[in-house]
C-alpha cells in the first residue's frame, strides 16, 4: 500500500521536454477529410462553396446556398501500410469506421428588395480534419542496437547523478530524476537500471558509459499503433453582396486527442554476451485545443467563371503530454518491473503554432450540366514553432523546423457532370512534402471518385479517396539512426446525407 500511495504523490512530476519536429507536422497537416461531394472533388471547393466542409478552404462558401441545410457523414477508414527495415518488407492493414462530419447552414434571405445584401447565413460544421489511427510494424538486422540510444543520453552524465538513494523505490527515483534533471538523465537512469549500460568507472564523478551487449549485428521488431483525431469545430457567418460577390469569416476550434504506443524487441546478440534479448517500450499521450480564424470571397466574373480567396490564419494549440516507459533485459535491475505504463510523467503544458494557409480558387460552372475546379494553398512550415520561445529546448525544435522545413504548394482539382438526379465526381489532389530535402516525407498524391444522388428534399453521397506517400519513420531520436521506410495508402469510403429545409 505505502509503495502505490507514493507513486500517487510522484506521478504528477514535471520532466523536461521532449516535443519535437513530429509535433508540428502530425497537429499542422489536414487529410483529404470531409463530406463525400467534398472528397468525391478532390476538397476543390475555394470557389464553389455550397457544401459544409468547403468552410475548410473558404468561409465565403456557405453564402452559396440558397436553403437551409444539415449534413451527416460517416467514414471507413482503410489503412494500408508497407514498411521496409534494413532490406526486410511488413505490411500491417487498420480498419476503422467513424462519424466523421456533422454540420448544418441556416439561409436569411433579405425581404428588402432595394438592399444589395442578399441573404446572411449563419453555419456551423464540425470536421475530423485529421484521423491518427495508424499502425506499422517492422523487423530486421541491424547494426545499430538500442544500447546507442541510452548511451547518446548517459555520456557525459556524473554516475551519481542517476543512482537512486538509499531505500528510494526505483520508480520514484526515475520520476524524481526526470523531475530535477530532465528527460536526458532520465533515459541514462532508465539505461543503467535496465541493465543496458554501465559506468566505465564505478564512481559518482563517472561520465563515460559502456555497452554491456555484444554484437555485430541484432534482429529489432518495432511496432508504432497510434489512434486519435485532430477535430475542427466550425462557427461561421457569410453573406451575398449584390448577385456576384460572396464573402464569410470562420473561427475554427481545434481538439486534439493522440496516443501513440512503441513496443521495440531487440535479440540475437553474440553467444557470449551478458545480453541475450532487451525489450523497451514507450507510450504517450497527447490532449489539447486550438485555435484558428478563417476570411475569404468568391466573386462570380461572369455566368461561367467564379474566382476565389482565402486566408487561414495560424493556428494556436494549448496541449499536454504524458509519457510512460518500461524496459527490461537479462540484466536489468530485479525491481525493473515497477517502472511500468502505470508510472506517468507530466510535460509542462505547451503551445504549438502552425503556419497560415492562403488559397486561391477558380472554377467554372456549365449551368445545371456540371462543373470543373481547381484549388492552389500555399503554407510555410518553416515558420511553425513551438512556445515558449524561451525554452532552450524548444529554440533547438525550432531552429530545426526553420532549417529543414519549407513551404507546401498544395493543388486540388475537381469535377462533377450531371445527369438528371445523378451526379458523378472525380478529384485529384497533390501536396509537396513539408521537407526542404523532399525525402524525409515525401509528396503526396491522391485520386478520388463519387457519385450523388438528388432526390429534391435532400441529398445522398458517396465517395472513395485513395492518398499515397512514402515516409521515413525514425525508431528513436537518437542513437538507431536507420529510419523504417514506410509507404502509406490511405483509401476512404464515405457516405454523406443532407436534408435541406
């Protein structure tokens, strides 16, 4: 009892920080989300508008809509992932089926015939803009073994330092290190007392560290499952000025939810080393809320043209983590076990800043036949960073993200034709990787098709979306530099209902 009630009391400790490069990508990035009409067209609506998840490009597009609406839309996720490590291919699949958007338009039309103000509406829509349900499993030879990883940490750190005192339970010490000393020394603390590594000298003023593995090369098997989603709730005002000219404004209200889980096996090491198989696991947990704004127009030139615009400002996110690890070797300390998923450290509460999106729009509308549109974002994410400014690890994130990061060119093209009560739709959507070398994540393309159904009073919709990218995903970040190569698919089949008023 006395050992449960003191993890209480310690696992609400602060460590250092750990966010890193991962965090602004995974929280500043959108999939091709939304209602069906919305993904049948490849999300390219910026001068459209008249669908609910066209408020993501632009606000101004709910003044389209000449009656009041709801829409309800649910998705099948497919996730089809091929990983290679170290020559060796894995494939893992993810099935999952989500409501995804929900959202409703209310259209006043202006009774006054002489006001060049046409009808206000007022619409609200929440979005999954980001679903993480994900997972991806690797396994090879590698030369590299997780020995480095604590050892990157343990050099230079006095021995004394990561000993527990006397009569101190092991999973106090590693909370109350992490607490005082940070993330650093509590790896090097988890490295030693997992039987991983040890002083070169058996001295408090020791800061040399050796492996106690031998190997030329050792057999890993890593699996990454991440579940969560980034939510994007929706206020929203636009208005019809004359019979051209559309223009809205959005706030937007980000929640964000994130677990990831990383079990990490390591074995075949030589015959005769004192380490014959290690394990390491590490869990984190990931909550919080954002903030954004949104202003756009589309202007209709003529019977056939319209033009569109629409700036989205940065988007704030106030989160929290909370990390938890468990290791275990041959020669890890016999308490080991207690240090476990039910031992939680707590990260100071931080703020993320995403960088803005501009877009520009043109589409061409043939009457009550069809339409064809095409949409360009623009979004610098090397202007991302991570705050407080001040926090010397975050200067080292960000420096990173203004070195290695660059601006996105995003392009969406979209059509429907329309024969009677059907309409068929097809999209295509490209995004070039957030990296300046253009390899760490590589660009991202995407082809879409769907299919609708008008039957007056309301209105059904289907679409499927297939995405593809290529992504090199770091084990750890540090000491195992050989990233896992994983090509992602992701197919997604929705079906959208909307009942006009």
């Amino acid at each position: 009892m006395k050992r449960y009630f003191t993890f209480i009391m310690l696992s609400l400790c602060l460590i250092g920080n750990a966010q890193n490069i991962n965090d602004i990508l995974r929280y500043g990035t959108e999939s091709l989300q939304g209602t069906a009409r919305f993904q049948a067209m490849g999300g390219a609506f910026g001068a459209l508008g008249g669908d609910l998840s066209s408020l993501n490009i632009n606000p101004a597009g709910s003044a389209v809509f000449n009656n009041s609406l709801i829409t309800i839309s649910a998705t099948n996720y497919y996730r089809d992932n091929d990983a290679v490590y170290f020559d060796r291919l894995n494939n893992t699949t993810v099935n999952d089926l989500d409501i995804n958007q929900i959202g409703g338009a209310f259209v006043f039309k202006n009774t006054n015939d002489n006001s060049d103000w046409k009808k206000f509406t007022l619409a609200f829509n929440y979005d999954v803009v980001e679903n993480f349900d994900d997972e991806f499993y690797v396994s090879g030879n590698s030369n590299q073994g997780i020995d480095n990883y604590f050892l990157n940490y343990a050099q230079g750190v006095p021995f004394g330092a990561i000993l527990r005192q006397e009569g101190e339970y092991i999973e106090n010490a590693y909370l109350d290190i992490g607490a005082t000393q940070g993330f650093g020394d509590q790896q090097a603390f988890l490295g030693y007392y997992g039987g991983i590594i040890d002083p070169l000298a058996a001295d408090d003023a020791n800061t040399d560290y050796v492996s106690n593995a031998s190997y030329t090369t050792v057999n890993q098997q890593f699996l990454r499952n991440t579940t969560g989603y980034n939510s994007k709730f929706t206020l929203n005002a636009a208005s019809q000025y004359k019979d051209n000219l559309y223009i809205g404004a959005s706030l937007n209200f980000h929640s964000i939810v994130y677990d990831q889980y990383d079990e990490f096996t390591e074995n075949g090491y030589d015959s005769g080393s004192a380490i014959q198989r290690t394990t390491f696991d590490n869990f984190l947990h990931s909550e919080g809320n954002g903030f954004s704004f949104s202003i756009g127009a589309i202007a209709k030139l003529n019977e056939y043209v319209r033009l569109g615009g629409s700036y989205q400002s940065p988007t704030w996110y106030r989160l929290t983590d909370d990390f938890s690890q468990r290791i275990n070797s041959d020669l890890a300390d016999e308490d080991i076990g207690f240090i476990n998923f039910n031992v939680v450290n707590l990260f100071d509460t931080y703020t993320i800043k995403t960088p803005a999106k501009v877009t520009g729009s043109l589409a061409f509308v043939f009457g009550k036949n069809g339409l064809l549109s095409f949409d360009y974002g623009y979004q610098d994410f090397s202007q991302a960073e991570l705050r407080p400014k001040n926090d010397a690890n975050f200067q080292s994130v960000n420096d990173q993200v203004s070195s290695e990061l660059s601006a996105v060119s995003t392009f969406r093209l979209g059509g429907e034709y329309r024969i009677g009560m059907f309409s068929l739709r097809g999209g295509y959507i490209f995004e070039q990787s957030p990296y300046a070398n253009g390899t760490t994540i590589d660009d991202l393309n995407g082809i879409s098709t769907g299919v609708g159904f008008n039957f007056g009073g309301s209105r059904l919709d289907l679409a499927i979306n297939r995405t593809e990218q290529d992504v090199n995903e770091s084990l750890f970040n540090t000491g195992i530099t050989t990233p896992a190569m994983v090509n992602r698919v992701n197919t997604n089949a929705t079906l959208s209902y909307t009942i006009n008023f």
